[in-house]
C-alpha cells in the first residue's frame, strides 16, 4: 500500500463517524416526531396540547338528556271568556308550572277539594296502622266517583275540618291556598296550587304509598255529571287514563258559578278555575276548563296513564 493510501485512512475514518452521528441524530428526531413516542414533545413547551404531544385529551362533555315530549305542553291559550278564568300545568318531571298571568289567584274550589279530603283520610289511616272499613271505603269512592256531598261532610268532619287543610298546604307544599273554618267547598287554591295538590297525590304524598294507587284508580272512575272539563280534551281512549276532580258550584252571595278543574296524566298535572254569572250555567265553565287544555295538547305526544 503506498504511502497516499495510509494517509487516506484517517481521512476517511473520521468521514464514516461524521455520518454515524447525523444518522443518530435523524433517528432520535425522527423518535421525537413519531406520534406516541415518549420523547413526544419533551422539552418544548410549544408542543403541549398538540397531537401527538402525550398530554392529556380535553374530554368531550356528555350532552344532556332531551324528555320526551309529553301530551301536554306550555302553550299561548287565548279565551274570550264572560268572566275570570286562570290555568296552570306541571311538568312533573322537573317540578316546572306553566300558567296564565293570575295562575296565582284563587277561587273557592267546591269538590275539587274532595280528592284531598280523600288522601287525608287514607294516609293518616294507614299511618295510624287502621284499615278503614268497606263503609268508609264507599264512602270515599262515591265522593270521587260521583261527587256525593254527604260523604264529603262526614269525612271531612272525621279528618278535623279546617286543620286538614292546613295539612294540605304543609304536605303538598303549596304556597297560595288556605282554608275556610266551617266549609270545605270554600276553601281557598289557585290554578298553581292545583298543579301542585294534584302533584302530591301522583307521587303519593297525599295518600300515602298504601292508597295512592288505589286513589288514582277511583279518580279515573269519575262518572255522571263530574265527568268533565280537562280530559274531555283528550281522544276518548285516552280520557280513562286521566285521574280527575273536578268542583261546581253555584254561591248566591255572589251569584256566580265557580266551576274548577284537577287533572293527573303521565307526567303532567293541570289546573283550571273559573268565575261567571250564574245565568251561564255550569257547563260553561266545564267548556272553559276543556278548551284551556285543548289548546295545551302537545301534536308531538299522546296522553298516557298517571304514574302510581
């Protein structure tokens, strides 16, 4: 080998090193570009959040449910009415009440109030541990299903008067009615209060958890001349799946109808009460409380059975 040759060597050594590096250093960025690397984005602040930069990912959030529509819905209601009339609805998922502008005024509720005189005497026999008898039974299911008076007093004396009433407000949480010492037809709700009494026996408060669902039942059997008002509103295959009480009176002190309105259906609960001349007659006030819940009906849902 001539001497050119040996001197060479080095030369060409150190070249082959050179190149060894920079591959090296090729590698290593190569490694520190590769998605899921571990040297992803070490050392350099402006990679962070980036893809690929091995931070955490920003969870996307979990949308909230949509209810599905109920029968009813909160709706413009527009009546030409000879007299006063107000409305309310709940919507018993959320606790939300929807009304007319004087849902909170109030108008003596002549037997609407039977369904509460119902539940009174049914939880506080059951909490008392005392099966009523198949004469207090009919008792109270005549004053549902055909609106007997008789009944209504006697029961109404049995459950103390005025002070069940009292009970009512506390129970069921409502915030505008009160009660008339010597009357259960005079008693004071509004429209809101309605909503929410009907509420308290849907959910069993009222009644409590052993007669709720019996209670419901006989609301559903509402016949005669009671039968009508909110559910009339409803196809007639529906109309037995809503539990009602509805209240109609003539008061000559004023000489007016006070014609009122309770309805249970899935999910919903609805409230209408009115005043007019009495000359009008009560069917008058049966139309109102129909026409309020006709305009309330919901084109994206159908009426179902109350919750027991």
């Amino acid at each position: 080998m001539s001497s050119r040759t040996r001197r060479g060597f080095p030369t060409l050594q150190v070249a082959l090193s050179f190149l060894l590096v920079i591959g090296v250093a090729l590698v290593l960025v190569g490694l520190r570009l590769a998605p899921g690397s571990p040297l992803a984005g070490r050392g350099n602040p402006a990679s962070a959040g980036t893809a690929g930069s091995g931070a955490t990912p920003t969870p996307t959030p979990t949308p909230t449910p949509t209810l599905p529509p109920l029968a009813v819905h909160n709706a413009p209601v527009n009546l030409t009415v000879d007299g006063w009339y107000a409305w309310a609805m709940m919507d018993q998922r959320t606790g939300e009440i929807y009304g007319s502008k004087n849902m909170g005024s109030t108008s003596g509720t002549a037997s609407m109030i039977k369904a509460w005189i119902a539940s009174d005497f049914l939880r506080r026999s059951a909490e008392q541990g005392v099966t009523p008898s198949k004469a207090r039974l009919n008792e109270v299911s005549i004053m549902i299903r055909d609106s007997d008076n008789n009944a209504a007093q006697d029961l109404w004396e049995y459950v103390g008067g005025a002070p069940s009433i009292t009970r009512m407000v506390k129970t069921c949480k409502l915030t505008d009615s009160k009660a008339q010492k010597n009357s259960w037809s005079q008693t004071q709700v509004s429209p809101r209060d309605t909503t929410r009494l009907a509420a308290c026996i849907a959910d069993g408060r009222a009644a409590g958890k052993k007669w709720t669902s019996w209670l419901l039942n006989e609301m559903r059997q509402v016949r005669g001349v009671g039968d009508f008002g909110i559910r009339k509103a409803f196809p007639a295959d529906e109309q037995k799946t809503i539990a009602i009480k509805n209240g109609w009176v003539t008061r000559s002190a004023t000489g007016e109808w006070n014609v009122n309105c309770l309805a249970i259906g899935d999910g919903w609960t609805m409230g209408v009460m009115s005043r007019y001349e009495a000359s009008k007659g009560y069917t008058y006030g049966a139309d109102i409380c129909k026409k309020v819940a006709k305009q309330l009906l919901n084109p994206d849902a159908a009426a179902g059975s109350p919750p027991a």
